[in-house]
C-alpha cells in the first residue's frame, strides 16, 4: 500500500521566481473546478441557465464556453451588443465563432439606439468625454443582460478576470455585474491559457484586449505595460511580496510597479459593496457575513 | 475487539439547513449499517455545513442537544457508532460556540470534542466565531479506543500525540477542507499516523460553499501509512473499510516511534515555545 503524494500547487507556492512559468496551472483541473462551480451555482440558484454578454475577447468567450460545457450549450445564451462607434465585424464574427464551436445560443443586439437616447436625455453630455461616454455603453450592456436573465430565468455569468478586477480595469457597476465571475482568481494571461487549453480558437484567444469604450482603445496602451508583464507584478504583490523585489526580478524600474501597486489599492472602492457610516449594531459592507446563497 | 468496520461518509452538506443535513446523515447510518458498519463518521460541521459565518449565532445548539438526539435514534436503532460535526452552544457562558465532534453509540450519547486549533487566515474565520477547546479527547469504547481532532488539528502534531499517548488506537479527525489544501492533509494524514503507530480515518466534506470547493478524498490509514481505502475526490461517497488493531503492534515493531518518545525534548518542546 503506498500513499499518494502529488505536487503542491501554485496556491500555496512560496518560492517565488517571476517568470511566465509560474502563470502555468493544471488546466484540466483548473477547467474542471470551474465548470463544477457553474454548474453547482446554477443548479442550487433554480435558474434555468446562464446568459452572458459575448465581446468576442477572450475573456467573455472562455466564461461561455466553459459554461457550455457545464451545463450544456441549450441553457447558455450569449448577447453580442454591439454599437455603431466601435463596431468590429471582427468581434462580432469571433463571438459567434465560439458560439458554434461551443453549441450554444448567441443574439445580437445593435444597442446603438439606446445609446442614443440616452445621450440626447442627458442635458450635460459631452461626447468628448471618452471615459463617461464610454461607461454608458457598458452600463447598457449590463442593463441589457439583466433584462434578459430576469425575464428568461437566469443567472449572469460575468467574465472579469483577476488581473483587470485587480487593477481597476472594469466599469463600475458595469462589466463586472453579474451574478458569479469563474475567471475572477485567474489572471488575463492564465485565461488565455485556459481559453487555448479547452479549445477557444487562438485568433480570439490570444488577440489584444480591449475594453472598447471608444475606438482604437487598448489595454496595453491604457495601462502602459503587457498583460504578460503585469500579471507577474500582481502575481507578486498578491503574494506580499516588496515592490524592489517585484521590480529587480523583471527588470523594471520601482516606479513602474509601484504605480502598479497603487492603481490596485487605490480602487478598492470599485470591488466593494458602497462605503457606508458604521452607525448600528450590524453594517452591511462591515460586520454583516453572511453566506453568498442559501439553499 | 480485533477488526471493525468504519464508514467514511463523505457528504455535501446544505448551508444552514440542519434538518435535511440530519435526515440525511440519519439515512447514511441506515445504509452504511446495512453494508456492515460499526462506525460511520462525518464531517466537520456536518450538520449545518462549514461556511455559515453569522449563522452560526442560531444554528448552535446544545450537545447533548436537538440534532444530537435525532441523531441518538438512529445510532441506538442501527446499533450503530457515529461521529458527526456540529456548532455547540455552551451550556453555561451566553454566546459561547465551539466547533465540536460528537461520539454517539448504540446506547446514545457518550461525548464530545471541542477544536483546540481554530484556523483564522486566509479564507477562514473560526476565530471569529469559535471558542477553543480545553484538551484532546479520547472514547475507551467496544470498538477501541478512539481519539477525535478536527480538521486544522492535524497541522499540529502535539494533538494526535498526546491522545496517542492516552491510549488511542484510531484517531478520526473530522474536516472541512477546500481545494488548495488537499496536499496538505494528504501527507499529514499519513504523518499522523505513522508518527504515532495508529490507525487514521479522516473524513472531509465535498461540495461547493462560498466558492470554496471542499475536495473530498477521505481516507483510512493504516499505522504505517498506507491507504486502507480512499473515498472519491469532489463526489458524495460512502466507503467502508477495515481497522485490524492487531496491526498496531506489528507496527510498532517495525517503526517503534511512540516507543522512542523523549520526553524530555517534549518538556523542552514545551519551554521553547511559551514564547516565540
């Protein structure tokens, strides 16, 4: 009779060498926890299925098609939502690409005419104002997918991922509402891994994110660093360890990653429940914990 | 007694509901009894779930209490021995919870364990809400002498030592354990147990709470660690296997480590760590 030893996992790695490797988990296992998690939460939830919003990056393809696998392609619908200024047939091809390749529902939904009146209703719009421009659409979207999972009993299964939810990177109340997040403890690289892995196509996988508030924006140039050289701060600073530490391994200088290490403590307000007065016996936000879902 | 046949009980557990984690547990003892069981175990919390957090201000109970008498029936119906986990209401101080093991037998209630080791970091928060217990316990019962731990026990070896060291002959420890900490008590399972020349039955949940996916893979060691049986990873199930007590001693012959204690490195161990 032997015992069974395996190896210890990146969950508990203390030896800290930053390198891509150390971004490299057991996908088929990764896949696995993730695809009993959707499932479970459904299940337990009453709900008939799971509708997403499909941007066609990788992110929201992978939470789909993982999603697919989990509880069939029949209980997941994908919204593709896309609107008139930054429109990329691009997007909307490899959203339904990862539709049929993954065998579930996609619908697209021009949003263009919402925004729209949207803008008009507003007495102080500015079009020129990129960023709050720019949120209206992603808030859209989310009002969009909640109609949808209210009237269609179901959940939303957003597609946030660790390194943007980290950093800031999301609109709030924004992309990232929803009702789970199965990729939010992976990082942008280890969901592209893991999107490469249960077979997302690598024209989607691997292509440059982009939050798409206005046209031509992307990540990289938003944030200043690649998502490979990012990933490996965070990892970093998830794991306590020094910012010269961080910065001396990949060669950076303390400045780079300690703008790194601000940009994530500084929005925390954007992960929370709002900020409240501790005025009585019980606060939610403070003291309140409670279990996420009971039977 | 030589041989006894313990069922590990491997469930998943509904959060908060202790009723349907009772009627299920109950249901468990009637098919594992069936099977042939003297001894059907459960996990930590087993019957309000782990992850309760403020919860657990109405889900203690007294022990002897509610859940235990239901629980009673069915062990004394089945004659049956059963070990299951419960948040414990003290009977004396308002607002005092332990984090409790429960021995049951064929006659009822025989007693109880109370964690001495409360995990408070990372995602747990017992600490918060548990009291420690006071001291290791260990059954002179007619299926051996048994010593409880639950859990984040086993990282501390002073626990199975010294209820060795009272006579232990099959230290259970009850769990509550998610994924990412499977590594652990997969080599302390086997360390307690060899360390100590005693059988280990250790039993964890499954099932997802707060996203935490409880990892199963329960398991009964023998004295020199090896697998007697080992229970699914992730799935409900329920296995049976043998203790031997006879294997103790051939045990101790080969690897003779409670033989070889020193004591006096355990005072010494005691010294050194008053203060850190």
């Amino acid at each position: 009779m032997t015992v069974e030893f395996i190896l210890f996992t990146q969950l508990t790695a203390i030896d800290l060498r930053l390198t891509s490797d150390i971004l490299k988990l057991d996908w088929p296992y990764v896949e696995e926890r993730i695809e009993r998690f959707i499932k479970d939460y459904v299940r337990r939830s009453g709900a008939f299925g799971v509708v997403l919003g499909l941007s066609g990056g990788v992110d929201s393809s992978t939470a789909a098609a993982l999603s697919s696998i989990a509880i069939g392609g029949d209980k997941v619908l994908g919204l593709i939502l896309p609107e008139g200024e930054t429109y990329d047939p691009a997007d909307v091809q490899n959203a339904k690409l990862v539709a049929d390749r993954f065998g579930f529902r996609a619908e697209v939904i021009d949003i263009t005419p919402v925004l729209n009146a949207f803008y008009k209703a507003l007495p102080i719009f500015d079009s020129s104002d990129k960023i709050s421009k720019g949120n209206v659409k992603v808030r859209t979207r989310a009002a969009c997918i909640y109609y949808y999972a209210n009237k269609l009993n179901m959940i939303v299964c957003g597609s946030s991922d660790k390194s943007e939810v980290m950093l800031g990177y999301f609109t709030k109340w924004g992309d990232i509402a929803a009702d789970i997040a199965p990729l939010m403890d992976l990082y942008k690289t280890q969901v592209r891994q893991l999107a490469l892995h249960i077979g997302v196509p690598p024209e989607v996988a691997l292509r440059p994110s982009t939050p798409a508030l206005w046209p031509g924006q992307t990540a990289k140039e938003e944030l200043g660093l690649d998502y490979d050289v990012l990933d490996l701060i965070l990892y970093g600073l998830e794991r306590f360890m020094r910012v010269d530490e961080i910065a001396e391994q990949l060669g950076l200088s303390v400045e780079v990653v300690e703008s790194v290490k601000r940009r994530w403590l500084t929005r925390e307000h954007k992960r929370r429940m709002p900020l409240t007065v501790k005025l009585e016996y019980r606060t939610i936000g403070a003291d309140f914990r409670l279990p996420y879902t009971l039977p | 007694m030589r041989g006894i046949n313990v069922a590990l009980a491997q469930i998943d557990c509904e959060v908060g509901d202790k009723e349907s984690n009772v009627e299920k547990m109950k249901a468990i003892v009637k098919e594992a009894t069936k099977r042939g069981a003297q001894l059907v175990i459960f996990p930590e919390l087993s019957t309000t779930g782990y992850v309760i957090r403020d919860l657990v201000y109405e889900l203690a109970e007294l022990v002897p209490g509610p859940s235990t008498s239901l629980m009673e029936e069915e062990a004394k119906g089945c004659r049956a021995y059963v070990i299951f986990g419960i948040p414990e209401r003290s009977e004396r101080v308002e607002g005092v919870i332990y984090n409790t093991a429960v021995l049951l037998g064929p006659d009822g209630y025989i007693g109880k364990y109370r964690k001495l080791y409360l995990p408070t970091h990372g995602v747990f928060e017992e600490k918060r809400y548990f009291r420690p217990g006071g001291d290791v316990s260990v059954f002179d019962t007619p299926l051996g002498r048994l010593g409880l731990m639950i859990c984040y026990d086993i990282f501390f070896p002073e626990v199975s030592r010294l209820m060795r060291l009272r006579g232990a002959q099959l230290i259970v420890c009850i769990s509550a354990s998610p994924a990412g900490r499977r590594e652990f008590f997969e080599v302390l399972t086997a360390a307690r147990a060899i360390e100590n020349n005693a059988f280990l039955a250790y039993v964890n949940l499954v099932g997802i709470e707060d996203g935490l996916e409880f990892w199963g893979g329960s398991r009964l060691i023998n004295p020199i660690g090896g697998l007697v049986v080992k229970a699914k990873y992730d799935e409900e199930d329920l296995l049976i296997g043998q203790v031997d007590y006879a294997d103790l001693e051939r045990a101790s012959i080969a690897v003779p480590t409670v033989r070889d204690l020193r004591a006096d490195l355990l005072r010494r161990l005691s010294e050194a760590s008053e203060v850190l």
